[in-house]
C-alpha cells in the first residue's frame, strides 16, 4: 500500500467525520407569530408547569410559534431557545399593533389627574379581566388617568395565532340522474274537511280568556368601569377603576362625601406660612353606571383667614362628560368706571355637560384670585372613544359604540294579533 494512497483515505475520512460534526438537528419551521403579553413570561420544557424554565422573555418579544396541543403552544424565542407556554398570554400582530395605537392616541389626551393603588397594579391590554396584563406597578406608584370607559363583562374574543390553512377547492362533479328502480306510487288525495268545519272555525265572543302575563323585563348585565391611565415611562393600559385612588390631598378628598372622584385639578396657588397651597377643582359622580361620566364639579380655595379649604364654586345635578380642559379664557369683569379694561386673559377650565335641552356645551369659568365666575359657552364636541378590541372580529380593533335603542313596542300581545288575524281573515272569506 503506497503512501499517497493512504493520505487520501485519511483526508477522505476528516472529510467525512467534519460533514457529521457540522450536521446538527434540523430547526422546525415555524407556523405562527406571537408576541409576549404580560411584563414577564417563563417558557417551560413541558407543558406542566412543574417543568423547567428554559427562557424568560419580556412583554413585546416576538416568538415563533413551532407546534400546538390544545391550549398550549411550543414556541421559538428570539435568543433560540424551545419551550412551551400557554396560548393565552400570546397576543396577535394585529393586538399588539393595537396596543401601540392606543398608547400613541394616550399621548395625545389631556390627564385628567393622577392615581395610586395600595397593592400591586396590573394594567391590561384591554378593559377586560381576561386580557393579558403587561405591566405590573409597585403600591402607590402613580400614573395618569385619562378617560373612563364600561364594558360588558363578559368572553374576550381571542384573535387566531396560527393562520387557518387553506381550504381545497372542491371539484364539482356533475350528477347523473338515474332512473327508479320501482315506480314512485302516486299521492294519495288529501282527506275531505269534517261537515261542520264551519262551526269548528267560530270562536266564542264570550270565552274567557287567561290573563296576559307582562312582558319579563330583560336582565341587566354585569358591566366593569374601566381607567385608560398612562405609566412614567409613556406606556397606556387599561385598569379597574375600583382599584384607583385619586391622587388628590386627604384635606381636600374629605369632602368628597362618599360620591367617587372622577378628575382633579391644581388651578391656582396661595404661600400660607410657608407652605405651599392649591386651588382644586375636581369632579365627582355616584356609584353605578350612569350615561355620562360625572354629576358634579367643584372648586376649593385655601382660605388664609381660616387656614384651611373652603368651597369657592360648585355645581350639582349636571350630566358631565370627559375632558375636562384646564385654560386661559377671555372675561371682562364687570366695572362702574367708564374705563373699565377689555376683556383679558385669565386662568380658568371649561366643563363639557349637557344644557337644559339636552345638547353638549363646553362652558368657560375663569378664576380671579378667589373667585369663580362664568365666561361662556361654545358647543362641544365629544371626543373620539379609545382604542379597544372587543365587540369586533379577531385582529380588527375598534371602538365601542353606543347601544342601539330597543324597537318600539306596539303593546299587543303575539296573541293578540293571531285572534285578530283570524277574525278578519273568516270574516272576509265567510261573511260571519
């Protein structure tokens, strides 16, 4: 055996032996996308959640999505890491792309006051307690509020992760008619009506007829109001009002007279002792869903006499709606003298509610020092509702709407119109 012919089988089998090392086990293709939903997600080797964690992501990672067993899904993570999680914590592309919209809109509405809870927060893709939460804030860390909203409660429609696969068409083959092996007997002729059919059709005028029982009224439907707040860092979510203090001071909020404070506002401020003091207007509104978002707005002003706050204007008994502006507004104070100033710019906020006639106005009040006067009114325009997903299909967001008005009722019962129908209908055939 010569030695060129042993070099060859040499280099021949590192060949081979380097083409298995290089060889590994193939990666699954992927059949879906997803995005993680809440803050943090552990991926587990097994379905059971005994199983070990094998990656942690973040909420916004994109994951691919490698198999399916009923609830759960094997996904990919974008450091290449396998494992399994639960389908419900996954959000669509179209979900996601919704999120961003709706914290793209948040940043563009005015707050209407600050909030805290007194234990952990979590804040919600939607306003549904079966959404996934994203974030989770510490106790008493605030966020903005910026609009209120009540839902149904009820099922999340869930967008499909895994597109559906398409559908074979189906080849027409044209059917051939045979003939019947027996001959089809013929039909038989119908019976002959009863001899006094006549009588039979008569009702009696003086027939006692069973009380008609009133219409059951439909059942109302638990319903949730939800707060669209926005974190430090920019992010907008969706959190259960009942879960939020308003953020306002304890020695203005003991007037709030059990009624739910639905916005505050720092107006105006007064050095007292060295302290710093605000003026406050805030808005409150009864427990219960109502129609419109408050009933009631007031206006405290600290009292250096006193040393303490009083009320310096309030109005009660009004149908409220969001938001409420905080502005300069143009007033002209009345004066005796002939050289009274124009009208000037001074601090002030405008209130959206409904006049006697039941139309929306924005009416301008302006704050002179302690005193809180009316400065006009302009029509209002109800702002555009936030983003929301709910009663829509998979991957179409939307934005609720109001529920339609049920059909009139014409106050006669289906029995009712049966009898009459009859009536009429023997009368014109028989004349009886």
């Amino acid at each position: 055996m010569t030695l060129s012919f042993i070099s060859k089988v040499t280099v021949a089998a590192l060949l081979m032996v380097g083409a298995g090392c290089g060889t590994g086990p193939r990666r699954a293709a992927p059949i879906g996308e997803a995005y993680v939903g809440p803050a943090i997600l552990k991926i587990r080797a097994d379905i059971p959640m005994q199983s070990a964690t094998v990656a942690t992501v973040r909420h916004g990672d994109r994951l691919e999505i490698l198999q399916r067993r009923r609830l759960f899904l094997r996904v990919r993570t974008p450091n290449g890491a396998e494992g399994w999680t639960d389908d419900r914590q996954l959000l669509a592309a179209a979900d996601m792309a919704a999120l961003k919209e709706l914290s793209r809109r948040a940043a563009r509405m005015p707050p209407q006051g600050q909030a805290f809870s007194f234990r952990e927060m979590t804040i919600h893709t939607q306003p549904n307690a079966h959404s996934a939460s994203f974030i989770t804030l510490p106790p008493n860390e605030k966020v903005e509020v910026m609009t209120h909203l009540r839902t149904e409660r009820k099922d999340l429609p869930r967008t499909p992760l895994i597109p559906p696969a398409p559908k074979k068409a189906k080849i027409a083959h044209p059917a051939q008619a045979r003939p019947p092996r027996y001959p089809v007997p013929p039909m038989p002729k119908p019976p002959a009506p009863p001899s006094n059919w006549l009588d039979l059709s008569k009702t009696d005028p003086d027939e006692d007829e069973p009380p008609e029982e009133a219409p059951a009224e439909p059942e109302a439907k638990p319903t949730d109001d939800w707060s669209l707040v926005r974190t430090a860092t920019g992010q907008s979510g969706w959190v259960l009002t009942r879960r939020l203090v308003m953020a306002i001071p304890d020695d203005v909020a003991q007037y709030a007279e059990g009624k739910r404070i639905v916005s505050y506002f720092p107006l105006a401020s007064v050095m007292d002792g060295g302290e710093k003091k605000f003026a406050w207007l805030w808005t409150t509104s009864e427990s219960g869903p109502q129609p419109y978002d408050f009933e009631s707005f007031r206006v405290f002003i600290w009292s250096m006499r006193h040393h303490r706050y009083e009320t310096a204007y309030i109005e009660r008994k009004i149908h409220g709606f969001s938001p409420v502006l905080l502005l300069d507004v143009d007033y002209a104070p009345p004066s005796r003298a002939n050289d009274a100033p124009a009208t000037a710019k001074y601090p002030g906020f405008s209130v959206c509610m409904e006049d006697d006639s039941g139309q929306r106005v924005r009416r301008e009040y302006a704050l002179l020092g302690n005193i809180v006067r009316y400065a006009g009114e302009h029509a209002c325009e109800a702002p555009a509702p936030p983003l929301v997903a709910l009663d829509n299909k998979p991957g179409q967001a939307t934005t609720p709407t109001s529920q339609a008005a049920p059909a009139p009722t014409t106050g006669e019962t289906l029995a009712q119109r049966v009898r009459r129908r009859l009536r009429a209908l023997t009368k014109g055939l028989f004349g009886s």
